[in-house]
C-alpha cells in the first residue's frame, strides 16, 4: 500500500500545537483593512483552535 501524502494546502493553513491541537489563522485580515476598525483587525490576528467537528478530517489531511 503508498504512502499517505500530506495535503499541502491544509498544511500551510494549520498549526499542530504540541499537546496536539490544531490552530488556524482566521479570515478576513487579507486586505481591504483600511475600513476595519482597530478593535476587529486585533481580534483577527489571532489564532483560532480548529472546531471539533472538522479536526479528524483535517489531521487526516495532515497524515496524523
């Protein structure tokens, strides 16, 4: 049987914490910042955990 291959593009998007979590950018930080507010730009820098309905099906992306 092949290997399993990892999927690049969920790779370059998702975090693996060490106690193994997944974390994601969130959206709308990209571009057209000049009408957020200061308050919704700083908010959306963080890091969000991935929910627990999609983590199997992405660390199965991930090959985990």
């Amino acid at each position: 049987m092949p290997k399993m291959k990892t999927h690049k593009g969920a790779a370059a998007r998702v975090k693996v914490t060490a106690s193994g979590r997944l974390r994601r950018r969130q959206q709308n930080r990209g571009h057209i910042m000049e009408k957020k507010s200061s308050v919704r730009t700083r908010r959306l820098a963080r890091e969000l955990e991935i929910s627990k309905a999609d983590e199997g099906r992405i660390k199965r992306m991930l090959g985990r």
